[in-house]
C-alpha cells in the first residue's frame, strides 16, 4: 500500500504504465509533456517506495489483481 492514495492523474498514468506504454506515448494520449508524466512516475515510485517502472508496473498489477480477488 502507498505511504498516501493516488491521485487521479497518477491513477491515469498507472493504467497506461501498465499496459506497457512509453511516457511519450502516456503523454500524448493524456495531453501533457513527457515531463510531467515523469514527475507522476516518480511520485508513484516514491509513494510505493520502488526504483524503478519495472517494479511500480509490477506492484500496480499485483494491486489490481488483489482488487479482483486473485
């Protein structure tokens, strides 16, 4: 569990980690700049405590399958 909720923006951004898209990829299709989707990455990544995307995409799949009950 994070130190604090996501936010919905972040929550956003999540989905489309998850589905493997790169920020530039988040970005367009969120309209903002590669640089705040990494400032939302690394705000997930501190919330989490985690180093890197590989791991947050990890940790937001394990929680959304906690979530369906798997």
């Amino acid at each position: 569990m994070p130190s604090e909720p996501l936010t919905p923006r972040e929550r956003e951004v999540a989905r489309r980690l998850v589905m493997g898209e790169t920020n530039a990829q988040i970005g367009a299709s969120l309209y903002m700049s590669e640089a705040a989707v990494k400032k939302h990455v690394n705000a997930m990544l501190s919330k989490y405590g985690l180093r890197n995307r590989t791991q947050l995409a990890a940790r937001l799949l394990e929680k959304g399958a906690e979530r369906l009950g798997h």
